[in-house]
C-alpha cells in the first residue's frame, strides 16, 4: 500500500504536479499570524514527547476527541502524556474527511518522516519514535522551524508583554525572524469591569503612567505601541465578534471610562460605544506607524459557560457566529478612509455565509497606493481547511485579484502545524493546474506559476514593513 498522503496529494493533473514542485514547494514560509510562544524559541526549547509537541494547547484535536467520546481527563486534565497521546490515536481512524486526518499525517511525514497510519496498533511506535528525535538537539524548536523553511514568524502578544524573549531572539542572531504582533484585545474588553480594572492597573505598570482618565489610556497605549515598534512589530491583529462603529463620541467616552475605573457595570450600549472609540483610536495608531491591521471577526465564543468556569477560554468550545457584518464594516472602514487614516487591512471571517461579503467589501476602498492594501485574510479557524479555501480562493478570484493575495498563515499554538502551508499550496496548485488543463486559463507555465509563487511568498513579503 502506497504511503499517504502520498507525493501528489490533493493535486489531480500534471499541470498541477509542476505548478506545486517548481513554484509552490520551493518558496519559504512567512508566517504572518500565529499563537505560537517566543519564550519557546527563545529557550530553543526540546519537546519530551510527540504529545506535548503536538497535544497540549490544540483545541482542535481536543474537540475531535471529546466527540469521540473520550473524558476531559485526556484532553485538558491530569493524565500523563502517553495516555493523551493514546486517545488521540484511538481518535485519529474516527477522524477521516476532516482535516485533521491530513495535517496528522502531513506533520508525521514532513517533521518526523513516519509514513504509518496513527491508530490505536501504531501509537507506541511513532510515539516512541518521534519523541525520540524530540529529544535530540536536531529537533529543537528552531530546527523545527528550519525543517520547514520558515523565513519570517509573527507571534501573538499583548500590549504590556515585555517582548523580552523577542530581544533574546534577535541578540542570538537567530536567522528566522520572531517580530511580536500588538494584540490589544483585552484593553478594549470592558463587560467584566472587575478583570478590566485589573489589567488596566497592569497596562499602567508596563506604561510608566497612573490611569485614571480615558486620554490616560490612549496615552499608555501609544507609549506601549512606540515599544512595539521599536522592537519590530509591524503588525496588529483584533479578534473580534464584530466591528463597532459609533461615531462622535466625544466627552462621552470619557464618561463611561470613568463608570468602568470606579467598578461600574457597564450597560451594552455604553460598551459599544467604548469598543467604538477604542478601535477607532487603535486604527490611528496602526496607520501613523504604517503598520497592517487584521480583524479576525465572527467567533462566538466560549459557548459552554460549565466548562469555561473548569478549563478556561480557548479550549475548544467555540463556534461560528452569525451576526450581520456587512454594514458596521463598511462604515468603520468609510470613516477611517474619509480621514484618510486608514492603514493597509487584512479582514478575516469565520462565517462561510460572509465569503462573497468580504471579497466584494475589500474592493470598495482600494486607493491605488498599495497593490492588494485591503486584503481578504485567508480561510481561518473553522474554514482553514480544503473545501473553506477552495471556496475562499473561487469567491476571491471572482470578485477581486487572487494574484495580489498575501496567502496563507498558521494560525496555530504548536510547532508542527507549519505543513498548513504546504496544505494551501498544493489546494492552490490544483485549482489553478486543472483550469490551465481544462484550457480555462492559459497553458503556459511560467505565467501562471509566477502568479502562485507570489501568493506563497512573494506578495506578503512585499506588503508587510518588516
């Protein structure tokens, strides 16, 4: 029986096979939005084992093996490693047709070069094997990276992150570069006022400043965002359910921050108001500094309020959202347009129903400046898999420029999810290979092998200012 997946997975024609091995495989990885830890690379630190590479923290394999029917204890509670690993591969056979039965066995081939099947006959053995290599100086964090020709990596962090493993990074003269990207979600969550007083008391700590007044915050946050920038952050990223768009605020805004630092609880529409003024303010700073935005919009999380109180936020128990999107898109873009303060964007939707929404939205405020400035993020969460890109790529050639698409990203906690991007590469290849096949683009190599080198690399390394 051949090995699977096998060399030409997921690319159905010749055209395709030359499209993915000349110009699609060949080309570094920029990995521009991910959750992996700096401290990690910093430390190059060496996994024990196959499970806490590749277990702890994925939620998406933990949702798999809950409805597998598999007890917490083995996804986010006190068994030992081995057995997590064993009920993962007691779960993998149940997981055929869903993406994670590809990118298992993608990581398990490209990382670790075993070609078996995981299932409950084989976990010993590869989880042997690969803890194995683990624990060797050629399978250390950094060379994980190296393995997949990773050129670039942005980490996820938070305004009053002291970016110290950042600085260790660079100082090491590690040849990847490790850039922090601003994540100011928790400095714009204002519905528990006891949590955000909390973290406003540890924002004014990394600031160097008493917060007291709503300009206070702003000035924290600019103080915070110089430090970024100053240690290479060219990026931001907001997740969010949706945009909120309330404008002329004005002394109002200082009010309601005033309620929020004496304890008050906020009704929903003063809320809005704040997260309206909040990233507002945010954006300005972004396109002052010249940096990309993202906005991640249309989760709906923590859906189970039970296990949210055991095992906390980001464990596998959200969900896509199906709030409008349309409107307070447009006008949160419209206004920031207007004052001719908006930055280069990239907008990300977890619903499927927004695909042509999205695509269509990016279109009305290119200016000419930049090629591709508003970008439509790649499929992600929930849709970063075959038929969510597929759909993603049809929607975006339809309706915009394909071509000036900065590609894909990993999006992910764990060291091994790199071959995501081999995953999109070789669904982009096959698109475009078959049509060039079925004679609906033209049969000439180089042009459209030009156009999936510059979707793989070539374009996010010209658009973003690292």
């Amino acid at each position: 029986m051949k090995p699977f997946p096998d060399k030409h997975f997921l690319l159905h024609g010749p055209r395709a096979i030359e499209l993915f091995d000349q110009f699609a495989a060949v080309q570094p990885i920029i990995d521009y939005h991910c959750h992996l830890n700096p401290k990690d690379i910093a430390a190059d630190r060496r996994f024990e084992n196959l499970s806490q590479a590749w277990l702890a923290g994925d939620h998406y394999k933990w949702r798999a093996m809950r409805t597998n029917g598999i007890d917490e204890r083995f996804c986010t509670g006190d068994a030992d490693d081995y057995e997590k690993f064993s009920k993962w591969a007691e779960t993998v056979p149940y997981t055929l047709r869903n993406p994670l039965y590809h990118w298992t066995h993608l990581e398990l081939q490209r990382y670790f070069s075993i070609y078996k099947l995981l299932n409950p006959a084989t976990a010993r053995e590869i989880y042997d094997e690969a803890s194995m290599k683990l624990n060797t100086s050629e399978f250390s964090v950094r060379n994980l990276l190296r393995k997949m020709k990773v050129e670039l990596v942005c980490t996820t962090d938070d305004p009053i992150d002291s970016l110290e493993h950042h600085r260790k990074i660079r100082e090491d003269h590690f040849e990847i570069s490790v850039i922090p990207a601003w994540r100011p979600d928790k400095a714009i969550a204002a519905e528990d006022v006891t949590t955000y007083n909390r973290y406003l008391d540890k924002l004014s700590e990394a600031a160097g400043i008493e917060i007291t007044q709503f300009d206070d915050l702003l000035e924290a946050l600019q103080i915070r965002h110089d430090y970024f920038h100053q240690h290479g952050c060219r990026i931001s990223d907001h997740g969010l359910d949706r945009f909120y768009i309330k404008e002329n605020l004005k002394g109002e805004v200082g009010s309601i921050f005033n309620k929020l630092r004496r304890g008050l609880l906020l009704d929903h529409h003063d809320v809005k108001k704040f997260k309206s003024a909040m990233l507002y303010h945010l954006a300005i700073m972004d396109h002052e500094k010249n940096w990309v935005q993202q906005y991640h919009i249309g989760a709906m999380r923590n859906n189970n309020s039970k296990m949210f109180n055991l095992v906390g936020a980001d464990t596998g128990f959200d969900s896509i959202g199906d709030l409008p999107v349309a409107e307070s898109m447009s006008v949160f873009l419209d206004r920031l347009n207007r004052e001719e303060k908006l930055a280069k964007t990239i907008l990300y939707n977890l619903n499927p129903a927004d695909n042509e929404v999205y695509a269509t939205m990016t279109g009305n405020f290119q200016d000419g400046s930049v090629p591709g400035k508003i970008q439509w993020g790649a499929g992600w969460w929930f849709l970063d898999q075959k038929d969510g890109i597929e759909k993603h790529l049809n929607a975006l050639s339809s309706l915009g420029l394909l071509s000036r698409f900065v590609g894909m990203l990993t999006d992910s906690r764990s060291f091994l999810s790199f071959p995501r991007h081999e995953y999109f590469r070789r669904i982009l290849c096959n698109i475009l290979g078959n049509e060039m096949e079925r004679g609906e683009l033209p049969d000439d190599i180089d042009l459209v092998g030009r156009m999936v080198s510059a979707i793989c690399y070539q374009n996010a390394r010209k658009y973003f200012n690292f």
